[in-house]
C-alpha cells in the first residue's frame, strides 16, 4: 500500500499555510524598511502590530511584485525553452524585475494612489539623479544575485537540507537589504525636481461688507428674559441669562439711601430698695457713660466716601512679599523639547547616498529580531516544500 498521499496532502496544506504567514511578515518587515530609509532615517523604526493588518500590505505586496515577475517568469520560459540549467531560468526573470520594479516602486511611493504603478514623473527624476540611479543598479546586483541562491537553496534543492537553513537567512537578509537600497533611492529622488510642480493655492479673499441702506430694518437683538420661558416637566418654566455687551451702555447706579442712627430710648433709672438691718449694706453700680468716640459714631451720617475704604478690618498686608517662581521644566527644557527647537527630525540633503549607513540598521535588535523570525518561517515553508516533493505520487518518490 503507498502511503505517499497520505504525507503529501498534508506537507503541501503545510507549505501553504506557513507559505502565506511568512509572506504576511515579510511583506511587513518590508515595508517597515523601505518606508524608514525613505524618510531618511539611519536606523529603521520596528513597531508591533496585529498580523492580520498586513493583509492589506501583502495584497499591495501581491500587486506590486506580480506585475513584473509573472511576463518575467513566462520571458525567461520561453528564453530558456529546451535547457536545463536552472540558474538561466532564474537569472532571466530576475533581470526583467531588476529593471522593472524599482520604477513601478517609486511611482508607487510618489503617486497619488500606492496601487498607481507607472507615473511619468519618476522618469523625471530619474534623469536628474542618473550617478544615484546607476548606484543603486551596480548595487542591486549582487543583493537580486543572493536572493536568487537563498531562493533556490530554500525551495528549488531536493534533499540537501544543510542548504535549506542556509538558504533562508540569505534570502531575508537579502530582502531587507533590496529595501534599503530602495528606500535611499526614493530619499535622494526627494531633493529633485518635479515635472509637474504643484500649483500655488490663491489666497481667498474674506467677504466685502455690504452698506446698508434705509430701507433695511436694522437688526435687533432680544434678550432671554424678554423671549417666552420654556416650560419643562421638572423644573417648570426656565427663563434664559440675560447677555451683555461690551459696547453697551454702562447701568446708572441707583441712589444710595442714607440712614440716619436712632437714639434708643433711656433706660429708666433704677430705685434703690429701703435698707433694712437684716440686710448687707448694697451700694447701687455707677452706670458706665458711653464714651466720646461711641457718641461720635452713634450721631454719624455715612456717606459713599466712607465705602471707598478697602481695607478690611484686622487684615494687616504680608510682611513677606510672594515672589513668583519659575519652574524648572521651563527654564530647563528635556532633550526632547530641544531637539524639536532644532528640528533635528527635519531630513537634510544627502551628501553622499551609498556609504556604509546602508549596513547600520542590521545590528539592530530589532533588525536581528525580524530577521530570525522570518527565517524560522521561511525555514518552516522549505521543510514543507522538500517533504511535500519527497513524498509527492505523481513523480513516483518515496
């Protein structure tokens, strides 16, 4: 009984589901490359997100590729028809894209539209950076060369399975390093000029009032109190704030009434009781006579000059007078505020575009965290493929 079937079915249900993870992740790790180097930044900025957000990035990916390696594919078929090297089979496709998809990529980056894959105006560009331009192509070679071996060691080699985890490093490094070079690309086209500038927005112009004329009514204005009250089920009738202007006349003020101090009525003297024996000598208590400042105060009409008096009664002003303190973070700004101040975010003009920064962004840890898990996948997707063909019952294996 063969039992081929029974491991091919699912080694090749295998190489498709750990196939289109590892390409979510590397179509992420992708883009995350490109788009940093072609802001101009040394170091690559690596954030974590959902895996099912790159769905949308492997479908632009899907796109992107596809448009040039599928005629690529069918042109290095019919070159290569009646050979059997295999590295001419994948060298032909591999220089259609090496001069196809860097130009669908940078009209993407500068398009309108990202799905956009041809715009004149990178060919204008182009033409003003052809040293930069040039680079890039000596550069891409070798890099589209150790793909193409990382590829074919990875999924097109039987049985050599030392080449499979040898293969798979080389092909995602050489992915990343296709994205920098890219991505500086696109960084250097940045400084040129375009062959459509853009128009200048014209200033509108506010509104020139209208004079009015007599027979136009002149606007009024009711205040809330005036309007009718609203009735609600809880509170009853609510009336609105009366509003005030600046320009409205200032409220006459009410005249004061002035209030004179009554006399109290005199207390009537009181009558010694008749002294008896059986009782101690008392001697009536003298009565205490207001005094003069009392009387003043008590005949004193009040005026409106007397409220003119701000000064409360027992408040005394601080002997300390409160001084108002900066605080530090103002007087002492972060690094972050400075570098603002500088604006060291802004990106400067290139002096030169291929030097060694290309290679920093490799001993990132992130870089090297990226790179080993798209490794482990792709591995995963080559132990797939190499089971799935060892074991496949139409070329008889077994």
């Amino acid at each position: 009984m063969n039992l081929n079937a029974v491991i091919f079915v699912p080694a090749l249900a295998g190489s498709v589901i750990f196939g289109f993870v590892f390409l979510l992740f590397a179509a992420n790790y992708y883009l995350t490359v490109m788009e940093s180097t072609g802001v101009g930044a040394k170091e690559v900025t690596w954030f974590s997100e959902p895996i099912l957000d790159n769905a949308g990035k492997l479908a632009y990916m899907a796109w992107l590729v596809g448009l040039w390696l599928g005629p690529a594919y069918f042109i290095g078929r019919a070159a290569t028809a009646g050979m059997d090297s295999v590295w001419l089979k994948l060298a032909i496709p591999l220089m259609v894209f090496w001069l196809c998809y860097p130009i669908s990529q940078l009209s993407s980056l500068s398009a309108s539209t990202i799905w956009l894959p041809l715009v004149p105006d990178v060919f204008a560009r182009l033409a003003q950076k052809p040293a930069v331009f040039l680079g890039f192509l000596v550069l891409s070679i070798p890099v589209l060369a150790a793909f193409g071996v990382g590829f074919k060691w990875a999924f097109l080699t039987e049985g050599d399975w030392p080449l499979l985890f040898a293969g798979t490093p080389l092909l995602v490094v050489a992915g990343f390093m296709y994205a920098r070079l890219i991505g500086r690309l696109a960084f250097a086209l940045r400084f040129t000029r375009s062959l459509f500038p853009a128009k200048k927005k014209q200033k509108t112009k506010p509104p020139t009032p209208t004079a009015r004329t007599e027979d136009d009514p002149e606007p009024t204005f009711s205040q809330p109190s005036d309007l009718p009250p609203i009735n609600t089920p809880d509170e009853g009738e609510l009336t609105g704030y009366d509003v005030k202007f600046e320009d409205d006349p200032p409220a006459r003020p009410k005249k004061r009434v002035r209030a004179e101090a009554v006399e109290p009525d005199a207390e009537p003297e009181r009558t010694p009781k008749p002294r008896t024996d059986a009782e101690p000598d008392e001697f009536p208590q003298p009565r205490r006579r207001p005094t003069h400042s009392r009387m003043v105060e008590r005949d004193r009409v009040w005026t409106e000059e007397d409220d003119e008096d701000t000064s409360a009664y027992g408040v005394h002003e601080a002997e300390v007078q409160p001084q108002e303190q900066t605080p530090k973070e103002v007087l002492k700004p972060s690094e972050d505020e400075l570098r603002l101040l500088r604006r060291d975010d802004v990106p400067k003009r290139p002096k030169q575009i291929w030097n060694l920064e290309l290679f920093v962004f490799l001993g990132q840890q992130g870089t090297i965290s990226a790179i080993v898990i798209a490794s482990g996948l792709c591995g995963m997707v080559g132990v797939m493929v190499r089971i799935a063909r060892a074991f496949n019952p139409v070329s008889g294996g077994d």
